[in-house]
C-alpha cells in the first residue's frame, strides 16, 4: 500500500482550547415508539368473571327446578277444592 492510501499517514487537526475546555453539549431527543393497547380487563379478570356468570346461572336454574318441584308436591289447600270434596 502506498502512503496516500494507508490511514495511519493521515494528519489530524488538533484543536487546543486556549482558555476554557473543549467540549461538545448532546441534546437528549425523544424517541417516539410505536403504542402498545392494553386490554382494559386482564385475562384473568375476565376468566373470573365467567366463572362467576356460570356459577349465577347454575344457581339460578337450580332455584327454578327447586321451585317446580315444590309447587308440584304442595297439597291444594285452595277454597274451591274444599267445595267441591264437600
């Protein structure tokens, strides 16, 4: 290689500050990422809550079955029976 194409051979300027130091200031930037959407509710959340709509639901339709079948064993006790049995 020659010297013209050997980096080494190159010559830096040096800068020697006279009176104060030699420094160069580095504004901070913002970098602007792309948004990230959160779910409102977190899955667990949201597996707890269905949960407990089926649990209601459960309960619900046991009370509706306890409740036919309450009417369907109660005796008549109802006034226009006892007339006619009389």
């Amino acid at each position: 290689m020659s010297e013209a194409e050997c980096p080494s051979s190159t010559e830096i300027d040096v800068i020697i500050p006279e009176q104060a130091f030699l420094y160069e200031t580095e504004t901070l930037e913002y970098i602007l990422c792309k948004p990230k959407l959160l779910p409102l509710k977190s899955v667990s959340l949201e597996k707890l809550e269905k949960m407990q709509k089926e649990a209601n639901e459960k309960i619900k339709a046991n009370r509706e079955i306890d409740q036919s079948t309450e009417s369907r064993d109660k005796p008549c006790t109802d006034n226009a029976w006892r007339k006619i049995l009389w």
